[in-house]
C-alpha cells in the first residue's frame, strides 16, 4: 500500500498536500480507495465553499456503500477536480494522483499524520 511521505493523513483515510501552505489538495487514500471499491460518484463541495477541519464536506460513493468525506483543515474551497466528478473512477486507478478530489485554502488544520504516524492505520483493517 502506498503512503506518500510528503503527504499529511487523517485517521478516515483524506490526504492533504501542503495544510500550511497557500493551497493545499485533498484526496482520499489508496487504504480508502481499495476499502471502498469501485468509486461510481462524488460529491464534493464547491469553490467558495467554507470546510471545516473533522467536518463532513461531502460523499463517495461506491458499489458497495455510500460514505462521507471528511475535511482534513479548515478554509475556502479553491479548486475542485471535474475530471473525478466525470470519472470517479480516478479515485481507485490514481488516488494520490489525478484522483485528487478539492484544493483549498487553508486556515486551520485538523488532527494530521505524517505517514509514519498514518501507516500503523492502514494495517490494523483488512
């Protein structure tokens, strides 16, 4: 299972590029993306839309369940990826890639792990 270094994790499985910085993306994990199986749509919030960091800022939906994403910081939405709303299935061919889900401008974050720290997670469910 892939856990990017330079990523930051949250304990439900989003990923957040850069959450100091002057944009940061999110995504969901591979972990996320195999436990969820074939993603078949999304919803995401839009540009401009306030997240909070813990809160609920959307839903994937796979053949097997519907579950809801989780914003790992707190700010304005930026950026929101059409191609996974077009193809959901982005998320499970690339999640770390262009599988990426919203890009927002952060004013806080919310309880991250560094990969170290996020790989422990990813082994304790099969």
């Amino acid at each position: 299972m892939t856990i990017p270094a330079d990523l930051f994790f949250t304990a439900d499985h989003e990923w957040v590029s850069d959450p100091g910085g002057p944009t940061a993306r999110v995504g969901v994990t591979e972990f996320a993306a195999v436990a969820l199986g074939d993603v078949v749509f999304l919803s995401l919030p839009a540009v401009g839309d306030a997240v909070a960091a813990g809160a609920e800022c959307g839903e994937i939906e796979s053949t097997k369940s519907v579950s809801p994403l989780y914003a790992p910081v707190s700010g304005e939405v930026t950026a929101v990826n059409e191609a996974v709303l077009n193809a959901p299935e982005l998320v499970n061919q690339d999640p770390f890639g262009v599988g990426w889900l919203f890009e927002v401008s952060p004013t806080a974050q919310g309880d991250l792990l560094d990969a170290a720290a996020y790989a422990p997670l990813t082994a304790q469910s099969d």
